[in-house]
C-alpha cells in the first residue's frame, strides 16, 4: 500500500456515475478530489481544483484551454474525458505540454443512433406538435390533413460525417426502407457498403437528401458548415438532423431557413450555447424540435463510458496503455 504522499493527485470535474468512482477508488495508486455536484464546475472552482494535480477527469462542458493546464502545472500527465467529443480541449496546448488523453469512442455509438433515429423520426412525424394538441384540447377529431409530416419509406437520407456514430444511424435507418443513402466527407468510406452508402459531394448531399443528419466532429472545418447557403440547397420538404455538436449549425440561418419554410423541419439534439436560453427564437417554433444533449444518455451507456474515463485516467496516471488514447 503507498503512502497518502505518494498518491497521485486527481482532480474530477463532477459528479459522475459510480461504476466510475468506484475504479478510481479501489486503485489505490491516487487521491481524488471530485467537484460533487450534477452542475458544472465553475471556472475558478476549476483553476483552483486543477492546481498541482497529476490528472484530470473532466467533461465536455470543461474548457480545458492554456488557463487551466498553466493552472494545473507540470505535474498534469493525463487528462481523460468522458465523451468522445473532444473540441472541447486545447488539443494543441495539450501536446506541446506532453500530456496524454482519454477519451470514450465506441461505447457510446449505439445509444447515440438510437437517439438520433428516434429525434428523426419525432421530428419528421411531428410527435411534440402532437402530444401538446392532446393535452391541451386540440385534438377535435381524426383529420385527413391535420398534422401530417414525412416518411422514411422510399426516402433518400444524407449523412453528414459517416464515421463510427453516423454508420451506426445509417445501420438503423436503412430497415426504414431508405431507397438511397448518401454520404460525404473527404474520402470514400469501405464499410460504406454496408448501407450502400454512396459517397458524394457536399453540394449534391444536401440538395438530393429528405433527410439531412449530421454526425460529424466539430473541427475548424465543420464550424458553421450548415449555413444559409447550405440550408438554400435543401428541399423545401427536407428535415434536417444535428446530433454532433451545436457549433456545426449557424443557428441564426437555421432558424431563418425554419421560419421561411426553406426547409420542413429541424431536429437538435445540440445547439450553442448549452443549454440554449429559455427564450431563444428556435423555440418558439413549431417545426424545431430541441433536446438537450441526450445522445448517450442511457443507464448503462453512461456507466460504460465512466468506466471507461477511469480507466483511460489510470492508465495516464502510470504510464500504461489506455483502452481509449487520443492519438495527438
Ligand atoms: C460526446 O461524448 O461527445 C457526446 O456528445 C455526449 O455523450
């Protein structure tokens, strides 16, 4: 057993499921301090709770940028990350600094396409719209042109980013009776025919497809990607779908594009800021359905992914092979 000097420091950024903790507690080899709180550490909390630490288990609402890791010093040797998302941490800084990263792909696809077949299908088949009409009365009677939205059966869908997540979306989409499936990025994907997945430019994408869904890493690239221009070349009767990360969309051509009827429909499972305020004008629409950032949330998904932060931190923390490393 070492001793409580030999420990190394750890700091988590907050409450987190217990699978996790619960590996974190029995290894022995480090001290937590854990923010326990189900809300956000703030950012001085943060600075202070970093300082002198060997690692770091945070969330993708931390921003961990040169701030923190000059806060944290040179003792920080990994930081691990319960999402898979990364954009939220100064990779570049990061790496000058020599420091590892964890982070949880795979265990999260399923829940995620899950998700993002179910925002899909509520947002193209109008379920909120409909659920609010019965609570509160205007549900008169069964009518032949009374909210009616759009099938998958005989559709084409076009997804944006085919990576782990967005194969997983067209797996499940494609029983639908999805006609055609496209796809784009910068090259052509071999397991892409698995779904007959035809790869595509961008441009013919987004005009060809009824379904819009965007599944791609927020990069300096795709910031902003989904924009007016974008949206212009949308069918009218098109739904879009965005269940990466908020900053992929310009919200204010989204909303623009909804209210104009450029486009059908949008479904948002991320958005900017999160959470998006109260009064923000995409909620006062009717064909934008919004969810907040729900894509793995699962029992067991997040208790996976927990695990699987521990063990990238543990990992980190002594040297070895992480489950799941960031390649720098
Ligand atoms: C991630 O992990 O990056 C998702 O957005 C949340 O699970």
């Amino acid at each position: 057993m070492q001793s409580v000097q030999q420990l190394m420091k750890v700091f988590v950024t907050r409450r987190i499921p217990p699978e996790g903790m619960k590996i974190l507690r029995q290894s022995g080899i480090c001290s937590l301090s854990v923010w326990d709180s189900d809300e956000p550490v703030p950012h001085a909390e943060l600075l202070k709770g970093v300082a002198g630490v060997h690692g770091i288990l945070c969330l993708l609402t931390d921003r961990i940028n040169a701030e923190v890791l000059d806060a944290a010093g040179p003792s920080l040797k990994v930081i691990s990350t319960l999402s898979v998302g990364f954009d939220h941490l100064a990779i570049d800084e990061i790496k000058k600094r020599g420091i590892r990263v964890g982070y949880t792909p795979d265990v999260l696809t399923d829940a995620t396409a899950e998700l993002t077949v179910a925002l899909l299908l509520a947002t193209a088949r109008r379920l909120p719209e409909g659920i609010q009409e019965v609570k509160s009365g205007g549900w008169s009677s069964w009518k032949p042109l009374w909210l009616c939205g759009y099938g998958l059966s005989g559709s084409t869908v076009g997804v944006v980013g085919l990576g782990r997540i967005g194969m997983a979306i067209a797996q499940r989409l494609k029983p639908f009776g999805v006609k055609r499936l496209l796809y784009s990025g910068r090259h052509p994907k071999p397991q892409a025919s698995e779904v007959d997945g035809e790869h595509v430019p961008l441009e013919v994408l987004v005009s060809k497809s009824d379904f819009v869904v965007v599944s791609c890493a927020l990069t300096p690239e795709t910031q902003g990607l989904c924009d007016k221009a974008f949206f212009s070349k949308m069918k009218k009767t098109a739904v879009f779908v965005n269940t990466s990360r908020g900053a992929v969309v310009n919200q204010e051509d989204l909303f623009e594009a909804l209210s104009t009827g450029q486009i059908a429909a949008a479904g948002l499972d991320v958005t900017t800021p999160e959470p998006l305020p109260v009064d923000h004008p995409l909620l006062t629409l009717k064909n934008c359905v919004v969810l907040p950032h729900i894509g793995s949330a699962t029992y067991s998904t997040r208790g996976t992914m927990a695990e699987l932060t521990a063990t990238n931190l543990l990992a980190g923390l002594m040297g070895t092979a992480m489950p799941s490393e960031l390649t720098l």
